[in-house]
C-alpha cells in the first residue's frame, strides 16, 4: 500500500501531464496537492516540514524563472539588433537541412554548453537559437532536451560525479573496507571511467534518435524513416562527440568529457558538413509554417527573413555573443578564486533552517547562467549599437514571456521538493522513508537479481523527480552500492551500478518536468509540457533499456546480454520505420 501511495504523486503527472496532455500548471497543482497531502497524514511529516520543502521549491523556481528570462533577453537582444538573420543565414550555409542543424546545435553546441555549466543552460541557449533558425518551438524543445543525456553526468564541469556520486561513496566504511586498499578518490575516477563508457556506447546513436524524431514529429510525411536516412552522418556526428568523451572521462576525469567532447566534436563535424561529408542526398525541411500544427508553436513573435537580404553583421560578430557566453561559463566555473567570490557570502543569499527545520535554500544569483545571459546582453547593446527603442523591446517582451512560465514552475518545483523531503519525523512510530527512497527500496527486493537492469530506472525516476541527474545521485549512489553488494557484487563490479545509477541519472533529465517546462518557456511554449514529455519519453526509454542491457553484460558477462544489447537498437529503430510506414498510409488516405 505504502509502495503504491509512494507512486501516486508520478502518477498524478503521468495521466494529467503525459495521458490527458493538460497544461503544466493545472496537473503540477494538482500534484503538489496530492504530494503534500501523503507528506501530512500518511507518511506523518511535520507541516513545518512541508512548509519548508515548499519554500524551497519556491525559490529554486524563482531562480529558474530568471533563468528563463536572461534566456529569452538574449534571444530577443539577438532579434533586436539584427545579428539572428546572419546566424541563420551561416547554418544555412553549413547546410539548410534541418536534420543536419539539429544535430549541429542541439548534439555538438548544447553539449558544449552543458559541459560548461548545466543545470538546464543548454535548453535556456540551444533552444531559443533553434526557434530562431525557424524551427517549430516545439521541435526546438524536443531537440534540447533530448541530448540533455549522454553530456549531462558530466555537466557543470562534472558536478553530478564530483558532488552527486561523491556524497555517494566517500566516508562510507563498507564501501572503504570493500575497496581496499583503493582510496575513494581513485573508486570516484574508475566510476567515472565506466560511466564514460556505458554513455559512449549507448549515446553515440542520440543523434540518429534526434533526427528520426525531428522527421516523424514534424516533418510533412510523419516518417520516422525520413530521419533515418541520415544515419552516416548522424553516427559521424554521435561517434565525433562520445569518442573524445569517453577518453578524457578514462584519463583526465570527470570535469571536462562533455566540454572537451562537444568542441572537438565541432572542430570535426563544422568542416565536414560544411564539405558535404556523408551528407543525404535529399534535403529536409519543415513544411511551410501555415501548415504547422497549432500545438507547435509558441507565444513567441514570429519572424520572417528574406534571404536574399545581406546579414548586418558577418557570421563571427553575430555569433559572439554565444561565444562570449560559453567563455564566462568556463571562467566563473573552473577559476577558483573567481568561483568563490561569485559563490561567497558576499554575493549569495541563504535561508538556513527553514521554519526550524534541517531544509535550508541558497541562492546564487550572481553565479547563475542567467547573470552571464544578462552580461552578455548588455554587452550586445554595444557589439551592435543598439538604440534605447531595441532595447526597451528586447526587455519588455522577455518579462511578458517569464511571466507566463512563472505558475508551472512556481508548483512544479514545490512538488518535487515535498516528494523528496516526506520522509517521517524519527520519533513517529513505524516512520517511513522519504517516498523515492521506499520506491526504490521496494524496486531492490522485487528485482534484486537482475538488480543493474533496474537501476538506470532508479536513476531516470531520481532525476524526473528532482529535476537534476546531481541530485538523483546524491539519493541514490550509496543506496545502488548497497544493493549491489547485498547481492554479492564485490566493489569494483558495485561501482559499475552505481555508473549505471549515473547514465540513468543523466537520462532522466529528458522528461523531468521542470526542465520541461523552463525549456518550454523559453521559446514561448505554454501549456504544452505533457506533448513534448510523449516524445521525449520514448528516447529515455531506449537509454535506460540499453544502459541496463550493457550493464548487465559488463557485470555479469554472459553473451546473452551482449546480444540483447545488439538486438535492442535494431528493434527500437525496425519498430521507427513500421511506424513510419503505419504513418505514411494515414497521411496519405486522410
């Protein structure tokens, strides 16, 4: 009974957000309602307990929201100043196939952006530059979020392993006694390794997916098929980024595999393209916008471009700013003394204790991506010589738009902050762990021997929850360890789980509702979260699926699960091109 009032609050989502697709602030209410209620009267926390989980929930959305609105002010900068027709106008001339600047922007430039900072940087930059090449808002969303997987265990220079695996394993005296006389430092570098691995394996193909869904989803024919046929290069592109990935993840550890992936990944796959290097020989577009589906775009002003108009600014100056953007990013993350101050006392603000509780919040205003996009907006001003009239513009409309997004997010984060903090008061009798915890606990002893085909789906409802892969792992890295070693895994094949904890982690953060709804609202996408979680979902899927296939052959290595591993891709993209075919029949009789 506990188990299953444990998954009321995710099926609540599920059915009013994903199965009836209403809007985010009416199913997260809802949620929030039904979560706080399970932390009052059945698992018996104090109210001040959910008072405090709620305060901080509201403040982390605040402090997402102006993350949204810097987001949102540099695009609108960007479409002031003039410089976006030359942005567009050099991707067009890389290539005008949208498969291709999908995969470009979203696989090799948002991975760049989350190596650097994180912590949903990459859908607040990528998405809002899709929506300006003229794509669907929704297809801008979709994209963003689904490579929001294979970088993210290594985001803000490897935050989720550095603090999320790391409050895992260090001052733990089984795990010390298990891996003797290895020290945790050097247990935390060979985690990080297999998590490299297992992304590498399973994410090279996350351009291919990208592609096939971008097609299928928006393309005229609704053909998945239509995606696929880009294979060569889209597995180019997947191997230019997870090979250099999985290297510096092996060697150099866990800050720079994404950052350092996502470059290299650009320096080889820009001049290809630009080349015509296993390019398809058709072109893919979107429909003319007046076909779109409603459900598509967003509130957000549309633009037309006349292409045969020169650009303002040449390709460089226009793209500069985000250049100048992933500069501040590397600066303010990997400069110590510059870190401190902008995450100092100074410049930070705390509430400590909650209303006499353990919960305590902290913002970070000064540190924040959005106080890079504002610099860099302002900066803007002067790189084009921007008039009082541009600017009031730019400003006035990226309020109008953080204001739309505020309710989703201002119930949303609360709900997820509750789940998390519902464990009972130590000195209420029979109390009960906290409700993700009991889920998991309970998910250990019904599947305890096929234990790492289940904890990437540990680690993926972590982060759907939480809204961030460094938190699922702080959950849940020491729990996965312990599982493992009570079913008798010594401790090198016990980290491996907890690697697959991590790659699970990572993938959870395609349809964490939160990261939804902040992505949905930088291009103006209201009240359509449960549409993109439908198709983000189905990449999840296969992520999890696959990492726990591979997981189960590294540990346990039996050829049978080396060959599932093979057969599982092929499914999942045989079962795209029936679909496609299904799809491609009813288009055509309608």
């Amino acid at each position: 009974m506990y188990v299953f009032l444990a998954l009321a609050p995710i099926l609540v989502v599920l059915v009013l957000l994903v199965i009836l697709r209403l809007p985010a602030k009416i199913s997260m209410s809802v949620a929030y309602l039904v979560t706080a209620l399970l932390a009052l009267f059945v698992w018996q926390a104090s109210g001040a307990q959910v008072a405090a989980a709620t305060a901080n929930g509201v403040i982390v959305a605040l402090t997402l929201l102006f993350i949204v609105f810097a987001a949102i002010l540099l695009l609108n900068t960007l479409k002031e100043a003039g410089a976006i027709v030359a942005i567009r106008k050099g991707f067009m001339d890389i290539s005008p196939d949208r498969r291709i600047q999908a995969i470009i922007v979203a696989w090799l430039f948002c991975s760049m952006v989350e190596g650097s900072s994180g912590f949903g940087t990459p859908s607040a930059i990528g998405a809002p530059l899709l929506l300006a090449l003229g794509f669907p808002a929704m297809a801008c969303v979709m994209a963003v979020l689904i490579i929001q997987s294979t970088p993210v265990s290594f985001g803000a220079v490897g935050t989720p392993v550095l603090l999320g695996v790391w409050t895992g394993i260090d001052d733990k005296p089984d795990i010390a006694q298990a891996i003797a006389p290895m020290t945790p430092e050097n247990y935390l570098l060979q985690i990080t390794a297999d998590i490299g691995l297992i992304h590498a394996v399973v994410g090279f193909l996350i351009p291919l997916i990208l592609s096939a869904f971008l097609t299928r989803f928006f393309g005229e024919k609704r053909s998945f098929v239509e995606g696929l046929k880009v294979w060569p290069f889209a597995i180019f592109a997947g191997l230019s980024f997870t090979i250099p990935y999985f290297l510096v993840a092996k060697y150099l550890g866990p800050e720079f595999p994404s950052l350092v992936g996502g470059f290299i990944g650009l320096m080889i796959v820009l001049p290809a393209a630009k080349r015509g290097f296993l390019m398809p020989k058709d072109i893919f577009h979107f429909a003319p916008r007046a076909s779109w589906d409603k459900d598509w775009v967003g509130s957000l002003t549309e633009e037309t471009y006349d292409d045969t108009v020169a650009p303002r600014f040449s390709l460089i100056r226009a793209f500069s700013p985000y250049l100048i953007v992933i500069a501040l990013l590397i600066l303010t993350r990997t400069v110590a003394p510059l870190k401190a101050f902008l995450t100092g006392n100074l410049t930070s603000f705390e509430f400590s204790n909650l209303f006499g509780t353990t919960i305590s919040s902290k913002v970070q205003l000064a540190y924040s991506p959005g106080a890079i996009l504002i610099v860099t907006s302002l900066i803007c001003i002067l790189l084009f010589k921007m008039n009082g009239g541009m600017v009031k513009r730019s400003w006035r409309n990226s309020a109008i738009t953080m204001v739309a997004a505020a309710p989703a997010l201002l119930f949303s984060v609360p709900m997820v902050q509750v789940f998390i903090n519902s464990g009972s008061a130590a000195d209420v009798a029979n109390a009960l762990p906290a409700m993700p915890i009991l889920l998991a606990e309970s998910a250990a002893g019904a599947f305890e021997n096929a234990w790492p085909l289940i904890s990437p789906w540990i680690g993926a409802m972590g982060a759907f929850i939480a809204g961030s892969n460094t938190v699922s792992n702080m959950m849940f890295a020491y729990f996965q360890w312990s599982t493992a070693s009570q079913i008798g895994l010594d401790g090198n094949l016990a980290g491996q789980v907890v690697a697959l904890q991590a790659v699970g982690g990572a993938a959870g953060n395609m349809i964490s509702v939160h990261n939804v709804v902040a992505a949905c609202a930088v291009v103006g996408l209201m009240d359509k979260e449960g549409y993109v979680i439908r198709k983000t979902l189905l990449a999840m899927i296969y992520y999890v699926i696959q990492a726990g296939l591979i997981g189960m052959g590294i540990i346990f290595g039996h050829v049978l699960w080396w060959v599932l591993a093979v057969i599982w891709p092929l499914a999942f993209f045989g079962i795209m091109a029936m679909t496609s075919k299904n799809a491609a029949t009813s288009v055509k009789n309608t």
